[in-house]
C-alpha cells in the first residue's frame, strides 16, 4: 500500500490569500521541560475543505458532516491541458474519465487535476486566469452521485467580480459553483497538491477536517491511498 499526500504544508506567516497564520510556543523545554505552541489561522488556510455551511445558513456544519463522507471511492481526472481562462465543462470531465476507465457512478469524490498546484506560494496561483470548472460540471457530477469535488486550484470556479458588472463584491453569485450548497449536499476541495503523484485514476481517498463545532470549513489533511 502506498499513501500519497495531497495536502500543502500550513506554514507561518500567511496562507495562499495573505492571510495571517501565527505558530508560536506557549510552552518551552527550558521553563516548562516540554514544548508546546498556540495556533492561529483561518478555516480555509491550505488544503481545506468546505461543507455547504458555507454559503447556506442552514448547511451541514463540517463537524455534523458523517466521517463516512470523507472516505472512500475516488477518482482522479487529468485536465491538465486546459490551460488559462477556459471552462472545464461536464464533457471535458466525460471524456477524462473515459481516458482513464473510471465509472463516475462508482466513486464518492472526484479530484479535478490541473497541475496549477505547482505555482503555489507564486501571484500567478491566485490569478483569475485560470480555469473554471463550471456549475453545469458541478451539478453533473453532483447528479451522479458524487459527495466531494476536489481541484488543485486555488478555488474550482472563477470568480465573476469584474467580469461581470452586474457582480458586486458582496454578492454570493461571484462564486456560482460555491452556490450550488444552498441546493446539494456536497463538499468542495480547495488547494489539492500532488495529484500529478497518484499513479492510477481510482483509488481510495481519505482525509478528515477537523470537528470544529459550526464551523464551515477545515484544514485537512488528504491522502490518496494506492493499493
Ligand atoms: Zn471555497
């Protein structure tokens, strides 16, 4: 058995938006004889994953979520030609799945492989020209079953804040696939690494958030298990 990692190191002194991440000791060897440290960082730092809590009011907080929708059947697609501001689209996920001979209705989650991982840390990363996986593509996947949709990107879709002037700043609709929680049960990945490193297209997928009570989002620590 091989376990991949598929999660970026949290590292101080800011996450992939800029924002503040502080680890600092509390306790030390010398005073305390152990060391122990406090730590700050916000529910989206690195690898996280979001449950519909985050757009819906009413959502599943990540903690009422059941472990047994972080575990189990997983796919990995190769969409690493789509290069800049293109839609990944339910056929472009059609016809990677067919490349690779995975039966999406046999799978729980769904990792959209890109290879943008391999700009983190860099502006490029955060940049809006980027691919966007379509809210059409969401529901489509959602409408075969699958419970989590993963993308080594800094969020799936791109955001439509001044690419359309009827967006506002403070209007959900800039992230029209993060909307669909206000419609499925579903959870959404952000900030996946190393899918480049899985070598077969299903395997099996684990990775818990933490149980913070409430809350929408987690750091979480996945892995992609090869047997
Ligand atoms: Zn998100």
């Amino acid at each position: 058995m091989k376990l991949v990692d598929l999660s970026h190191k949290i590292k101080p002194p800011h996450d992939q938006f800029g924002s503040t991440i502080i680890v600092e000791g509390d306790q030390c060897y010398d005073t305390s004889g152990y060391y122990s440290s406090k730590i700050y960082m916000g529910s989206h730092t690195g690898t996280h994953i979001e449950s519909n809590r985050h757009f819906n009011r009413d959502g599943v907080a990540i903690d009422e979520a059941p472990l047994s929708d972080f575990y189990g059947n997983a796919a990995v697609l190769d969409l690493t030609h789509k290069k800049g501001r293109v839609d990944i689209t339910s056929k472009d996920l059609e016809e990677a799945a067919g490349k690779a001979g995975v039966d999406l209705e046999k799978v729980k989650v769904v990792l959209v492989r890109t290879d943008l991982s391999k700009l983190w840390g860099t502006p490029e990363y955060k940049s809006n020209d980027r691919p966007n996986i379509t809210v059409e593509a969401h529901e489509w996947l959602i409408n075969k079953g699958v419970k989590v949709i993963g993308a080594d990107m800094l969020v799936p879709e791109r955001d439509r804040l001044g690419s359309d002037p009827s967006v506002k700043p403070s209007d959900p609709e800039r992230w029209p696939a993060h909307c669909l929680m206000n419609k499925y049960d579903f959870y959404l990945i952000e900030n996946l690494t190393n899918l480049d490193k899985i070598p077969k297209p299903f395997f099996t997928f684990i990775g818990f958030p933490l149980s913070l009570a409430g809350a929408e989002a987690s750091p979480m620590r996945a892995v992609a298990v090869i047997e």
